[in-house]
C-alpha cells in the first residue's frame, strides 16, 4: 500500500498535510509517520472526501491478498489510530465521520496542489529495462519483477488521472454556492448570540417573545424545519450567550436579572432542569472534551477570562488585562489549543468602549497576542472548524461588518457570503460535504423622532403636542438645536450610512450636511453663529475624530487625529472653544480644544461625558456614569474659573438630558430595560435659581428601551420650549444560517 501512494505528492486536507510517499503527516501540532494500514485507510477515504467509504471497500484496500484477519477489529482498530494521530474523536468528528454497519466518511475538504499533481503523474519511474534471460530458470523472478513495476506504474497513472481533478475540487463537482436560510423570523427579538449545534441542524437562541423589550427565554429550532422547543421559561430573568457543547449533549448560558449575572447554568437541547454550574459569570464556550469551559467575570479590576472543569469545580484565571482594559466573549477553537477574546478599553462590561481589539492567548495560559488593529467595537469571535481562522463582526464605517482572520497572521478580510450588517456570528463543525455553517444575528432597527412642544396642553400632566419627525424607517437619533431653536440637526442611517442631517423645526427643508464617503457620523453641535457644524466621524482606517464642516460649502476640517475616541462635541457659546468627550487617558473624560485647531486640554480627572456648556460659560456640566450596565449617573458641574466640582443631580442617563437657558432638562424612566408602566417616562426640570426640579410633562409613549441604546435621545431647544426625542418603532433579531460556507 505504501507503494501505491508513494508516487503522490503533499496533499492537504482540513489543517493537515499529509505525504503518501512518506506517510507524514504534519499539522495540529502533530508530526507523526503512518503505519500501513491507517496510511491506507487515510488513502482511501482521500479518494472520496465528503463520500462514504463502505467497510467492504476498505476491506479489500486493507486486506487486498484476501488475507484472513480478525476483520471487525482489525478495521476499527486501524480507525483508531488514524484518529489518534489527528486528534478526532468518534464521539465528535473533526474528520473521520462513522456512518453505523455502512462504513466512513472524511469530512473535510482535500487540496492537492497542480505542482504536486503534475510531478505525480511526470515522476511515475518508467517500464524498468530487461535483458534477455541467460537461462529459464533466471527470467522468471526477473520477469515477475519487471511485469509487477509496470503494472504499478500503470495503475498509479490511472488513478492519478481519476484521483487529481476531485483532489483539486475537493469534493469533485464545482463547490456549491453560499446558501442563506431564514431560521427564525418572529416577533420579537431573537440572539444571544446564538449558537450552532455541532452539526450544525439546530440552532440555539435567546427569544423575547412579541415584545422585544420582555426579557427573554432560551429556545432551539431546526435550521430546515419548523422544529421549535423552549428551554426556559423564566418571567423575570434573562437567559444570554447560549453554547453548544462539542458532544451535543448540554447547552450552556447566562442569565441574570437587570444586569446582574445570575452564574452559569447547563440544560440538556431537549429540555429539562436547568443546572448552575458556575455562580457567577457569562459567555461560556467548551473545550473540545465537553469537560470544561471558559468564561469571562468581573474582578476588581475589570473583566477577565477563566477556565473552570465542571467535574471538580476547579477554576482558574486565564487572563489579567492591563488597568483599563477588560477581556471578555471567549471561544475555544476547535482543536482545544487556543481561546480567541475581545479586549475592550474605557468602559465598562457592556458597552461604550473607547476601542476594542480581537486577541488570542493559548488555552494552557500565556501573553496574548492582537491579531487586528484597536477599532471602536468588535463582536463575538468564532473559529472556523480547522481552528486556522477567526470570524468576527466590527465597526465600520458603514455598520458591523464580517471579517475574518488568519491566527498565524495577516490582515483581516472581509467574509464573503455573509449578509451585510451580521452581527453576532456562530459556526458548527464541518459537515459531510466539507463546508460548514455560519448563523448570524440579521438586524432590523426603526428608531423614529418625536417633536414635543413643551408649552402645550397637558391634560393630567400628560404631553399630548407632539408629532413625528423627519421619519424614516432606519434608526434616527438627535443631535442639537440650533442657538435660536428654529433648525435642529440629528442623525439617521436612512441611506444605509450614518450622516448628520439638519432640518427646520417643523421638519420642513431637510437636507444632508455630512456626505462624506466611508465615514460614519455621528453627533453634531452647532456654532454660535449657526453657520457651521462640530461632529463626531468614524472614518475609513476605524478612527473616531472630530470634524468641522460649514453649513454652505466649507471645506471639511479635522480638529483630532490620533489612535483614541473622541465623540460628543459641544461648541462653546462664544465660539472659541470645542468641548467634547476623550478616552486619551483610558478613560471617558471631558476635555477641549480650540474651535480653530491646536492642543487640546484635558478637563476632568475622575472621569467624564455629555460635556454641555454652562448658559453664562463659567462652567461645564457633565455626568459621571454608575458601574452597571443600565445605571444611572451624577450630573456634575465643573467651572472653569478654578476647576472645581461639584454635584448637580443623581439619577441621570447618559444621553438624556440637556442645558437650557434656565435649567436642565431630563428625562426620567428605565433606561435600557423594559418599560415600567407604574414609572412611565417624563421630562423634569432642573431651575438654576432655585435648585429645585418639577415635572414638565409625562410622555405618552416610552423613549426608549431594551435593545439599540443610541448616543443621545433627547435635545432640547435653547428656551426649552422644544423637546426632540427618540423612540423605538420598531427592533427585531432575526437569525440567518449561510450554509455550504468555506
């Protein structure tokens, strides 16, 4: 048998390679030399991937002579160490499929290079040349020999011809297109993110039910039928990051209440009682032996990744990010040797990072290695079945965006056959085929506008004047007023790129003010003057700077230019200075630069955002956010004569509130859960004379709840007669599987 394949060149399939003239096989860590018959087995199921390969066929290429042999234990036994030396597992194939009483199937791709292919069929040794036999004795074995070499080389031809076209293809015919299935489209929100079985035939999710603010339950659909079970059914608690385990048998989760973690549970895919198996934590992701996982926590010095083995409770620290950083939503590869993380800076645990980068650290422990540059967010990572690459959603100037990754290096490249907007990802093993599935999270967002007038009627202080605004079935979001409260710009997405949009206050002669080409926009303040615009852009190369453009054909110019995020800026009254938001030191903090460019100046030290000028402008107001993921802040008062600070108002959320000419106006409510109906949403006053707050008016609908949380929902008009507000209209997660996916 050796004989037979040791006229082929390097073949490749899955993360190996593999010489049949030799019978080495490199890959995986792994560097061994085949036997006979694993080598034979191997070479076999090479000639058919994605095909069965049934037990009489094997029979006759292990045992050709007709040999008599143990035939069952023989067969299994060279199975074995065929898997041994790949490092599969019967229980769950990376490679090597048992198809019960019928035989085997390789399940990976196969790959052999046209140089190889050609020096195959070029290298075949020629007939060998025979003298005439001295005597009849002596010709036989010499003729015996020669008839057995050009036979050999003979058949190698042969089956070279046969074997290099489908080696080349992988599975013979053209490879199938990316196929997208709608698995789940219902009411509601459904993610998790959610998570492949290892075959990749069902999919587990977390689902809200109609109303997408409800917390939400964990459920798993077939992906090709309408297959649906519930997991959970837990009224008061949410259940997130479903994970597969790679034997199949359990799926573990996260749930808590209000954003606090409730630990990490396991249940079996067909229901039952959920078991807690960790007290805390969330994003579980299994080792290949199903024994053990990793997941990320707070410690006191942020988040952090650790390993904990389910059978003695075991746990230990797998990462200590640097002070501001935090590691979180980890997955193991396939092969068990690495874990792929993402590391936030300058925030908390759920959001509103300054940047965030993919790293990879080894799963026995080390110093992780970045493998993409620092960008503004970046999404669950997922590994491809042959752990050689890492898919994963950033931010981009458009939207999320798939990209994915090679782990010995390179730069990121979008994933082709993805739908535009993927947000979270997850992959199953590889299938018969060779090729496997990618489930992502499909997006669909109606953030609307809503105008208040503030002064007209309030039967039983409810606000009945408003109307919709500059509507658009994409997500729109408020900007600011301007200084004479007639035009007002905000933000939509509308054109499938976020742009900053000025129109007047009755909706009327609405244009685009930013139509800048790969760059997403985000908030914009307007000049004393009103005749230009200071905003804050994502552009190309994934940086978050400050621009100013002009009203009327200015030219655009860029105020910072560096590595860290700079967004929220606020124009000072007198037109000299630029406010705004700056995580250059680690952390959000307020600080300004002149309106005309220059150094900027770093303002707060115990951390700062929403910068809004004082009406006289001594002072800067601006909030101090709380340590949970939806809590609340403290509104703070900075002046800018001696730098002193002093509290103004607990309670407050970022993004909901604004200075007026007398005071401050806030919105109270739930901010990020779901809607309260004994605490509805309404706007309060805060009086700069008297320090006293009254209620302006309660809302007749919620501003805004679970889900898409933008940068701002509310601006108010200079003379607080205007209140501009965002509402959810519309938010579902639908998920999508790309199948026949490489």
């Amino acid at each position: 048998m050796r004989n037979h394949a040791s006229t082929q060149g390097p073949i490749r399939f899955g993360s190996f390679l593999f010489d049949p003239r030799s019978g080495d096989l490199a890959g995986d860590g792994v560097t061994c030399r085949l036997s006979d018959q694993p080598l034979a087995l191997l070479m076999a199921l090479l000639e058919q991937p994605g095909q069965l390969v049934t037990r009489e066929e094997l029979r006759q290429r292990l045992w050709p002579d007709g040999t008599f042999v143990d035939f069952d234990h023989g067969l299994n036994s060279a199975v074995s160490r065929l898997r041994e030396a790949l490092k599969d597992s019967a229980a769950t194939p990376r490679f090597v499929e048992t198809v019960p009483r019928r035989g085997y199937r390789l399940l990976v791709p196969v790959d052999v290079p046209e140089r190889d292919i050609d020096a195959a069929t070029s290298e075949a040794p020629p007939p060998e040349r025979v003298d005439e036999p001295s005597t009849a004795v002596a010709s036989a074995p010499r003729q015996s020999r020669w008839l057995w070499t050009a036979g050999a080389a003979i058949v190698v031809l042969a089956a070279v011809a046969w074997f290099a076209p489908r080696l080349r293809t992988g599975t013979g015919p053209e490879p199938l297109p990316v196929r997208l299935l709608t698995v789940t489209s219902f009411p509601g929100s459904e993610g998790g993110p959610p998570s492949l079985s290892p075959d990749g035939n069902f999919v587990a999710f977390n689902w809200t039910g109609p109303d997408f603010s409800a917390p939400s339950d964990l459920w798993v659909k077939a992906v090709e039928s309408d297959a649906l079970t519930r997991l959970t059914n837990t009224p008061n608690t949410t259940e997130v990051f479903p994970a597969w385990s790679p034997d199949g048998r359990l799926i573990a989760f996260g749930s808590g209440q209000a954003g606090v973690s409730a630990g990490i549970h396991v249940i079996s895919p067909l229901g039952g009682t959920a078991r807690k198996i960790i007290d805390s934590g969330v994003g579980a992701t299994w080792l290949p032996d199903s024994r053990s996982l990793v997941y990320f926590d707070r410690t006191d010095k942020g988040l952090a990744l650790f390993h904990h083995v389910l059978a003695t409770g075991a746990h230990r620290q797998l990462t200590t990010p640097p002070a501001g950083f935090n590691d979180r939503d980890p997955k193991v590869s396939p092969d068990g040797r690495n874990v792929a993380f993402v590391r936030t800076a300058g925030s908390g645990a759920f959001g509103g990072a300054s940047k965030a980068a993919l790293f990879v650290v080894p799963t026995a422990g080390g110093e992780p290695v970045r493998l993409d540059d620092w960008v503004g967010a970046v999404v669950a990572p997922v590994w491809t079945p042959d752990s050689r690459e890492i898919l994963f959603t950033r931010r981009t100037a458009a939207d999320f965006t798939a990209f994915r990754v090679a782990v010995s290096g390179g730069p990121a490249t979008p994933a082709v056959g993805l739908p535009s907007g993927a947000y979270q990802l997850s992959t199953s093993g590889y299938r018969r085929d060779g090729t496997f599935r990618v489930a992502v999270v499909d997006a669909q967002s109606d953030v609307g506008l809503r105008m208040i007038d503030l002064q007209g009627p309030q039967p039983d202080g409810r606000v009945t004047a408003w109307t919709t605004f500059c509507d658009s079935t994409r997500r729109d979001w408020p900007g600011r007023f301007s200084r004479d409260g007639t035009q007002v710009t905000f933000t939509s997405d509308r054109d499938g790129q976020a742009r900053a949009y000025m129109a007047s206050r009755d909706g009327s002669r609405l244009r685009t003010v930013t139509d800048i080409e790969g760059m997403s926009v985000g908030l914009a303040s307007w000049s004393p003057d009103g005749r230009s615009l200071v905003f804050d852009a994502v552009d190309g190369e994934n940086l978050t700077d400050l621009f100013v453009t002009g009203i009327e054909d200015r030219p655009l110019i860029r105020l910072t230019h560096d590595e860290h995020r700079e967004i929220n800026p606020e124009w000072s009254r007198d037109g000299r200075w630029i406010y705004y938001e700056s995580y250059a030191s680690g952390r959000p903090e307020i600080w300004r630069i002149a309106a005309a460019g220059g150094t900027a100046v770093q303002l707060t030290t115990q951390e700062g955002i929403d910068p809004r000028e004082s009406p006289d402008g001594r002072s800067v107001y601006f909030l101090q956010r709380g340590s949970g993921p939806f809590a609340s802040g403290t509104l703070k008062r900075l002046s800018l004569d001696n730098g002193n600070v002093a509290n103004v108002l607990s309670g407050i959320y970022p993004g909901r509130w604004d200075v007026v000419d007398d005071g401050i106006v806030f919105l109270t409510g739930a901010s990020g859960l779901s809607p309260d109906p004994a605490k509805p949403d309404a706007l309060e006053f805060y009086n700069f004379k008297d320090g006293r707050t009254r209620r302006l008016g309660e809302l007749p609908f919620p501003v805004m709840s679970r889900g898409y949380s933008p940068p701002r929902v509310l601006a108010v008009s200079p003379d607080g007669r205007w209140a501009l507000l965002a509402h959810m209209d519309h938010w579902a997660r639908d998920i999508i599987v790309a199948d026949n996916y490489r």
